[in-house]
C-alpha cells in the first residue's frame, strides 16, 4: 500500500499537498514517502517473521542517504553492489556488519574497502573473482566472508534486460559447477565460506519462479551447511510492484480505475511469503532477501511541469520539464508509468468509489479525455514517457506526477543535455524536506580541468 491519495481534488503524499513541495523546491522533483516505504519494510519483515531473516535493502534502487538511514533505522542490512554504495552506507549510518556485496567486477580498492570495514559477505560471481579476493584479504592478513552466487537457471518472465538468474546472463555460477568451486574455496587461507546467494531477475510479478528457484538450489544449500556450516542462504531481491492499471476510458468511472490510489504490489507479501517461508523453513538457515524495488519502487514520484502543448497534423505533445535523463527506464525497458495531474482533473468525494449519477453527470462535460504523448526536452525521439496515452486534457503549467517512480528512477539519472540532477525531497506524514539540492550549471562544469599542453 502507497500513501499517495487525491485529498480535496489534490494529490497528496501522507499529508502534504505536493502542488506546495514543487512550488517550494520546483520542478523536475523526486518526491518520496517514508511512510510508504516504512509500510512496506514491516509488512515484509512481518511476513518473514517465521524464518531467521535479515532484509538486505538493495540500494542500488534509491541510495539517497535519507533513504538508507530510514531503512537503516528500522533494522535492515543492505545490498551493495559498490564501493560507493558502501560509502554511502557508512555516511547514512548503516550497519557494515550487515552489509553484503555483489557485483561482478568489483574493483581492488573496492574490495579493501569492504575487508577493511568488515561486510558481511561478499557474493562472489566468478572463480577469478574469488581468487583475486583470496589474494587481497592475503596481503591484508584477513578472511574474506564469502558467499557464491547461483545461477539456478531459471525464467523470471521479466524483462530481457532485468533477467539475471539464467544460464545466458553474466550472472553467478552453474548450479553443477558451484559444489567444486566451493571446494577450491574452502582450500583458499584467506576466505571464509559463510554462504550461498542467488538472485534471479526484477520486476518478478508471480511466486512461481521464486518458489522453482529456491526448491533448485535447496539441495545445495542442505550439502554446504553440512559441510562447510554455512550461515545463510540469501534468495535475492526482485518482488515486483503494479505500474499499470487497465484503461477504462469514456467515463467518469476512468479516473477511478486509472488513478495513483489503485497502485499497490504486484503480488502480494502474503503469496511471495506463502510460496517461499515454508522450503526456507526446513532448511533451518538465515535467509536474506534483497528486495530493491519493492521497497521504495511505489514510495516515489517524479514531479514534473507542462512546459508547451504542441499539436502537430499527427499528433499532440505535451513537453514537460522532465526528460529522460531524469527517468530513462520509459526509453530503456519500455516501461509503464502511470502519469496523473496532480489538480484531480474531476474530482469525486473519496468515498464515491462509483460515482452517483449525480456525480456523473455533472462531470459529464469535465471528464473528457484525449490521447497525447507526454516527452520530455532531451533531444532524442525516445524522450518520452508515454505515447498515446489517454489523459485528461493537459494545459501548460500544469504539474504532472509521474508515479512509481522511487526505484531506479533518480539513480539511472544523467547529465545528458548537460541537464542538471533534479532534486529530491522525502515526506513523513505532514512534513517534508529537501533531501539532495537541484545541480546547477555550475556544478556541471565542476571537475573539469583544462587540458595542459
Ligand atoms: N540483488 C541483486 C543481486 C540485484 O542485482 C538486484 C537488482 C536486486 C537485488 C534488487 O532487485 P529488485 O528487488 O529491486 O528487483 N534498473 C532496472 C532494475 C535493475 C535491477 C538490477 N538488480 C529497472 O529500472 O527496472
């Protein structure tokens, strides 16, 4: 459940009208709702109750400081795929003991890093990885916790790029060749084999392929605790999360099916627990998960204004002060983003879940709709957010939430266009406040030298 609701014909996040977040800090804003992001860290921590668990928050997903130390403060450990992820972890307070650190390339200094700080695993995707950190943790008279990544090979029914877990991907070892690979492992002085990890893909909308990929692995896991006594088994992240709502339009019942408040979990906590608490039971080992998205993918919105209406012959545009450097994953993953004004275009009492026939026919003449695609000002035609969307008719000047946006939204942003970062502000119940400035030009120049001959 997400706390982003119309309140007297506006959009609110918890209690704060975000017409007055976007007046205050202007526009293009990422705005975040910690109680969003706090509902949905209990409810799956909740379900999680029966196994020894630790969420590892995958902050790759949002690693605003702000961002990290809610979630630090509330018990999570964190996924981290960096040395800057880490670093950011230290400056937001997060707890390094309950750090694991994935990745496929990591980098010398990045795994001194992280000995020197004491992660508490690293996932190891290659046999050259694992014997360079051998050799690292050497020269620093250390053991390097590990655990190896799983590719257990199966089909996430995601998207191409976001499908990590089959044999194709760059991702993890071959459940066959990982038993001697770990036996290589355990003869190396300077590491520590403390677990296995997997994780199979993002955007994962069913249980199924969660559930197949745990009962691959379990086998495995069940011959490395007896042999090596290892300590957790983590699953990964990838719980997907509801972008798109079907389209009903023609009639005052549109805005109800298509609004912000319909957004919720693809799937709920209670099936994804119901399909993976039960096998992880029996193993009798920690669990951890890695959810990224689920987490903070419904607690953001990205804010953006109607810069100029433009008809064309073929088409209407409504250019926005967002672009794609902003969110790219519209261009990137072909990705739905349900985009709502944030003035309710007809408002309805809340209760009215069916407008009356009063209601109705006094916003028979309002809610018209119109097709038009929303671009940004990036000088590309994949600059878009939607194409051939039906929409209430947009003016300029109009504020435009673009929702779901809080997972890999600002992250995957750029400078392209020579575009400054936009800025981010975090809600909690009626208060808000700015979490990362606006760039300016000067700082896009920032950093750069003169060449010296
Ligand atoms: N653990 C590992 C090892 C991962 O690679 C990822 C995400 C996660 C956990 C967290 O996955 P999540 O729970 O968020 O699905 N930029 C793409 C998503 C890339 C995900 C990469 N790995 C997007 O915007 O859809």
């Amino acid at each position: 459940m997400h706390f982003f609701r119309y309140r007297d014909g506006k959009l609110h996040c918890e209690d704060v009208d975000l017409a007055r977040v976007a007046d205050e800090f202007g526009t293009p804003l990422y705005v975040y709702s910690a109680g969003t992001i706090l509902d949905h860290y209990t409810r799956l921590d909740a379900a999680l109750a029966p196994l020894d668990h630790l969420i590892c928050y995958a902050v790759k997903a949002n690693s605003n400081r702000a961002i990290l130390k809610l979630l630090g403060d509330a018990g999570a450990g964190f996924d981290i795929v960096s040395g800057g992820e880490l670093y950011r972890v230290i400056a937001a307070g997060g707890d390094v003991g309950k750090c694991t650190f994935a990745g496929v390339g990591k980098s010398r200094e990045e795994m001194e890093f992280a000995l020197e700080r004491g992660v508490y695993s690293f996932n190891v995707e290659s046999e050259a990885e694992l014997e360079y950190i051998d050799r690292i943790a050497s020269t620093k008279n250390l053991r390097a916790p590990i655990a190896l990544r799983a590719n257990p090979d199966v089909d996430p029914h995601t998207h191409a790029y976001v499908s990590t877990g089959s044999r194709e991907n760059k991702f993890g070892i071959a459940l066959g060749e990982l038993p001697s690979v770990y036996e290589r492992a355990a003869k190396m002085r300077n590491i520590e084999i403390v677990g296995v990890q997997m994780h199979i893909g993002s955007q994962i909308t069913e249980a199924g392929p969660f559930a197949s990929a745990i009962s691959k692995v379990t086998p495995l896991v069940r011959e490395l605790k007896s042999k090596y006594g290892i300590m957790f088994f983590s699953i990964g992240g990838g719980m997907g999360i509801v972008y798109r709502r079907a389209l009903e339009s023609g009639s005052g019942k549109w805005w109800h099916n298509h609004g912000p408040a319909c957004a919720g979990s693809a799937f709920s906590v209670r099936d994804y627990a119901d399909a993976i608490v039960p096998p992880l039971r029996e193993l009798g080992i920690r669990v951890l998960v890695e959810p990224g998205r689920f987490l903070v993918g419904n607690a953001g919105v990205l804010l953006t204004r109607v810069r100029y209406i433009k008809q064309t012959a073929e088409k209407k545009f409504a250019i926005v002060d967002a672009g794609m450097n902003d969110l790219i994953r519209p261009a990137l993953y072909q990705s739905y983003h349900e985009i709502v004004p944030v003035k309710e275009p007809w408002p309805v009492a809340e209760t009215d879940s069916f407008p009356s026939s009063k209601s109705r026919s006094m916003n028979k003449n309002m809610n018209k709709t119109e097709k038009i695609d929303i671009v940004g000002p990036v000088c590309e035609s994949g600059d878009f957010f939607v194409l051939d969307r039906e929409m209430p008719k947009l003016h300029e000047g109009d504020l435009l939430a673009i929702m779901s946006a809080g997972a890999y939204g600002f992250m995957m942003a750029s400078n392209y266009n020579s575009r400054p970062l936009a800025a981010e502000a975090l809600v909690r119940g009626d208060k808000f406040s700015l979490i990362r400035k606006r760039q300016t030009w000067e700082d896009l120049v920032r950093g750069e030298v003169e060449a010296e001959w």
